[in-house]
C-alpha cells in the first residue's frame, strides 16, 4: 500500500507546478474542457472519411511517464477520442464508450512522431466498434492496437 501512495504522490515541484495551473470553467456541449485540451493538443488531422481517422502527433513532455515513454493513459486517450472520432456524425446524438480494449505493443519516446489510424468496424442496432492502430511513423513499429465499442441511443422518429 505504501508504494501505492508514493507513486500516486506528487514531489514538491510537481505540485508546485499543478497548483499554478489556471483552469477556467468551459460551456458543456460547446466547448472543449481543460482534459480534452490537454491530451489532444498538438494532435494534426491528415485525413478524414466516413468511418475513417488519419493523423499525426509528436509526443509531447506533457503525455510521457517517468521514463520518457508516452504513458498508457495517453495511449488510452488516443484510443477513446480518435475511435470516437471515426463514427461521429454532426447532427446526431454523441455517442458514449461502452468497452475499450488496448493491446500494449510497443513504446514510444519523447518527440517521437505517431501515426493514428482509426476505422469503424461496423455497426448493429445502436452499437457501433472501432480499431485504433498507434505507430511510430518513422520505424513503423505498432505501438498499440484498441478496439472501442460505442452507445448511442437513436433519436425519436416522432
């Protein structure tokens, strides 16, 4: 338990560093929060089709773990925001992660520059899935693959 609370415990100057973050309140619905800013930040769209995501970004200090390696919370976030990202349609209800699974291949280091491809993999009754494929640009290592279930309820025929 005792290694838990260091691990999850900030030094002095990390959280002297959080503390002097100012986060402002955002408009639900219309604006993007702090977290989602955060994570998505630097993050370049290549290409966008139906049922299709392509894009790049190049890792980040804010998104690496101790040591240096994007952390798989990043990883996660990717997953769930560009897996959505494949099935979303302007002008329906937003659809809400039911499952993710993510498969750890590989590392990433700092500056190193991603390639993230998503896919809808189809779709029955109000559940949708996607693949999410991670890969260092220049290697072409996988980094990660997830698959993304979503939930959305259809609106009224009313």
């Amino acid at each position: 338990m005792e290694k838990v609370k260091e691990f999850l415990t900030l030094d002095k100057e990390a959280d002297e560093t959080v503390s002097r973050l100012t986060v402002h309140p955002h408009r639900v619905g219309y604006e993007r929060s702090f977290y989602n800013e955060f994570a998505l930040i630097g993050l370049h769209l290549d290409r966008i089709e139906p049922g299709f995501v392509s894009c790049t970004l190049k890792v980040p200090p804010r998104l690496t773990d101790k040591n240096g390696n994007l952390a798989t919370g990043a990883i996660a976030n990717i997953v769930d925001e560009i897996g959505s990202a494949a099935v979303f349609v302007i002008g329906l209800p937003m659809k809400v992660s039911v499952d993710i699974s993510i498969s750890f291949l590989g590392t990433a280091k700092l500056d190193d520059e991603l390639e993230i491809t998503s896919r809808a993999l189809g779709q029955r009754g109000n559940y949708c899935g996607t693949s999410v494929l991670v890969r260092n640009k220049a290697t072409g290592e996988l980094i990660a693959e997830g698959r993304h279930s979503l939930f959305s309820e259809q609106s009224s025929k009313l």
